[in-house]
C-alpha cells in the first residue's frame, strides 16, 4: 500500500471507531472501555500521519511503534467490549479484523525500517 492508501485506511478506522463510540450504552463501563478505544483508535491514523513527517528514519521508526501499539491497543478494547457482552461480537468482527491486519502492516513496517537502520 501507499502511504496516502494507508493514511486513508488509517482515517477511515479512526472514523468507524467514533461512530462505535457514540453508539455505545451511557453505563460507567461502557463509557471507560468505549473512551480508552476512542483514544488509542484515532490515535492510529494521527500517529500514522505524524510518521509520514518524520524527519529520520529512527524517528520514523519510533512512531511507527506507537502505531503498533494503538492498532493492537484498540483490538484489544474491541475484544473486551464483546466479551463483556455490551457489543455484540458480530457487530464488531469487520473492525476487530481491521485493527489486526493495521497491526500487522505496522508491526511488519516497523521490522523493515529497523532493519534498514
């Protein structure tokens, strides 16, 4: 993928992951694990638009970690979110998939530049 293909991908779960967010029950619980995945969620795609910046390839790499961990981060909430039962898992799975393959892209970039390095 091109880095516009993945700033768009990035953009786009940042987005479905605010719509999650906003239809989420008003309990204490789904409120702290829905704004913990609201965090980290978009924080995927600001992170990944920061590295698109970056000035070095030791920073680049440095914030294609904390893509890393966002991406897996917001899996994680996703996860937690269906198994608590306040969001069926079948309405998650498109955006839990998402957030795996992000993972992944990023987990493999991140292994490329350190090489590189």
């Amino acid at each position: 993928m091109t880095p516009d293909e993945l700033r768009a991908r990035t953009k786009s779960f940042a987005l479905r992951v605010v719509k999650l967010y906003r239809s989420l029950p008003r309990s204490a619980d789904a409120q702290v694990m829905g704004t913990q995945l609201l965090r980290c969620g978009t924080s995927v795609a600001a992170n990944y638009r920061a590295s698109c910046r970056a000035r070095s390839k030791a920073e680049f790499a440095a914030r294609i970690g904390v893509v890393v961990e966002e991406a897996d981060e917001s899996g994680f909430w996703l996860e937690m979110l269906a198994e608590t039962g306040i969001v069926r898992m079948a309405l998650l799975k498109e955006l839990l998939q998402e957030s795996k393959e992000l993972t992944a892209i990023f987990t493999a970039t991140q292994h490329t530049v350190r090489k590189r390095m």
